[in-house]
C-alpha cells in the first residue's frame, strides 16, 4: 500500500465531533465533552486527535474503546 493510500485511509476515519454528533443519540454534545476534557476511561487519550484547536474523532478508534467499555 502506498504512503498516500495509506494516509488517505488514516483522514477518512477522523471527523469533526459536530459531524460525529449527528445522526447519534448517544454519546450527547454534553457527554462528549465531558468524556474530552476529563479524560473519562481514557476516551481523550485513545479517541481524539487535536490539529491546533481542531478536536477530531478518531471512529475506529471510538469503536474499540466502546467494545473495551462494554466488557
């Protein structure tokens, strides 16, 4: 796999937490902000990646963290 495929893959996965919100009724704005700035079971360290001031979501590492969670 080429360095640009594989960077393409790695982008595609991170999104904006206004985008993940939507369609979802769970996790709530309020819980997810709370879950970043508190760093609630690990969510910040294993979920979010900042760029600057931009807070993004990393969803596959989100689905991880869930089935950690639900254990």
């Amino acid at each position: 796999m080429s360095t640009q495929a594989l960077n393409n893959q790695v982008q595609s996965n991170l999104i904006t937490c206004k985008a993940f919100l939507q369609g979802r009724d769970w996790p709530t704005a309020t819980s997810l902000r709370y879950y970043i700035f508190f760093n609630k079971y690990g969510f910040a360290d294993k979920c979010v990646r900042r760029v600057g001031r931009k807070v993004l979501i990393d969803l596959y590492a989100f689905n991880r963290w869930l089935e950690e969670q639900a254990r």
